[in-house]
C-alpha cells in the first residue's frame, strides 16, 4: 500500500512537473505488481485546487472532468454529509444517519431525478444531503472511489504514517546536526 500526498499525484498528471519521470516510472511499476494506492479527501481536493490555479484552464477542466463548470465541487460541500460506516456499508461513502449508498443515489441524478422524486423515492434525504450529493457528483467517478480509499485500512495506514512521520524526526535531526 503506497499512501500518496498532493505532490505525488502532481507530478504523475502534469507533465511539466520535474519528477514527472519518475512519478510515471513509479506508478508503471506500482500497477504492474498490483500495489494499491491511498490517498485522503483533503489531498484530492489539494489537487484538483492546484490544476485550477497552475495549469490553464482546459488542462484543468478536463483532468477533473468538470470542464464546462467554472470551479470544480470543493470538498467542503460533500465531505460531512457522505460518510464511511463500515457497520452500515463497508467499503462505500453513504448518506450520514443512513443507509443509502452515495454512489448509488448519483447515479440516479444524470438520469434525470428532479430533488422531488429523489426526496419522494428516498424520504430519509434532506435538502442539504440532495446538495452535497449533488456537488460530490461532480467529481469524476475514480477521484469518488478513490476519496476516503484508506477507511476500511484505518489501522494500516496509521501506522504507516507513523513510521514516516519517526523516519522525517529522524531525518531532520540528522540535518540539523
């Protein structure tokens, strides 16, 4: 399991970038052995908020694949209202205080489900769960998948943090002396 912060992804999507090489080197190398990547909601959004201000604008758009909106759905607006809860749906974002899948209920708006007939076929959803639904929609569906990908490895990951976060100690001591 390989944890990737925002400059990982930067330099894997933008070819200009110094360590694209490498990024792209490793990322060949990491899918070839099967080796899973982890990232969190906060890095994501760091990304794509740094494709809309460092590359132009089309390059933007069309790597968060929101290229006809003017700003891509901010993390903010979907992050307290879809949840992980592996005693209710292990593995996948859902509704807060429901049942109801995310992925499933955004598949339903492209099809043309008006706030009425989401809220009548789904009485447990609120006007602000139908907003951060619908702005979490906007994302493209592998950065949905991918949000929140370390929750069902909290404990994996924490310690993995942990190590880097001893190996950086180290490190900056060592450059300190």
């Amino acid at each position: 399991m390989i944890f990737v912060d925002t400059w990982g992804w930067i330099s894997l999507a933008d070819r200009s970038d110094s360590h694209h090489a490498q990024a792209s080197a490793k990322h060949t190398e990491f899918s070839e052995s099967g080796t899973k990547y982890v990232t969190s909601d906060y890095v994501v959004g760091e990304l794509i908020t740094y494709l809309y201000r460092a590359v132009d604008a089309m390059r933007a758009a069309v790597a968060a694949s929101v290229a006809d909106e003017p700003q891509p759905p901010r993390v903010e607006e979907w992050v307290e209202r879809l949840v992980f809860d592996p005693a209710v749906l292990p593995g996948e974002r859902i509704v807060k205080g429901t049942a109801l899948s995310a992925e499933v209920l955004v598949a339903e708006i492209p099809r043309g489900r008006s706030e009425s007939e989401l809220m009548a076929r789904h009485p447990e959803l609120t006007p602000p769960d139908l907003a951060a639904l619908r702005s979490y929609a906007r994302l493209p569906e592998a950065f949905r998948l991918t949000f929140g990908a370390w929750a069902d490895e909290a404990e994996e990951l924490d310690k993995f943090l942990e190590e880097r976060r001893l190996q950086r100690q180290v490190h900056d001591r060592e450059i300190g002396e």
